[in-house]
C-alpha cells in the first residue's frame, strides 16, 4: 500500500466481482498496516466481495512450491479459498 495513484486501495471504486487475498504472518511486504488500509478500503463494498486470510507463521511467498520458504498447509487453504470463490462466482 502505498500513496502511488495505482495502490490497489486507490482502485476500490473500479473493482467488480470478489477479491481473495492470502497473506504470510511474517510478509515483510504485509504490514498489518497494509492490510487494515486495504481491508477499509474494499470491505463493506457493493461492487467488491473481499476477504482475505493471514497464514500464522507464514513468509512472504509461502504459496510457491519450489521457494524454501513454501508453507504447503497456507497455499493449500488459499487453493481452497480461491477454488470456493470460482465456484460461487462463475455458477451464478
């Protein structure tokens, strides 16, 4: 997050449809912060359904399998996540 034109919060107003965002407990690049800015920002909307997990223990790029710091347990429940939201979205 940050006060560049194209952060993501900057942009709440154009999304459509369902975000899901899985975060590492220890992302350098997730303040929590960050993530309050961008959970005001996009909860609560009309336009935009978002939730989002934080992985306790979890480091930035937990999800990717050939990273040392793969955290299969979180990518799993994020695949989970973002499985449940196709279904949902794309059945409608």
């Amino acid at each position: 997050m940050s006060d560049a034109p194209l952060s993501p919060h900057r942009l709440a107003d154009a999304y459509r449809g369902e975000i899901y965002c899985g975060f590492g407990e220890r992302d350098e690049h997730a303040s929590p912060a960050a993530l309050a800015a961008l959970s005001a920002a996009l909860e609560g909307r009309s336009n935009v359904r978002y939730h989002y997990r934080v992985h306790p223990g979890a480091e930035h790029g937990y999800a990717l399998p050939d990273r040392d710091v793969h955290d299969k347990q979180a990518a799993n429940r994020d695949w989970e996540a973002i499985f449940g939201m196709y279904e949902r979205v794309l059945k409608t």
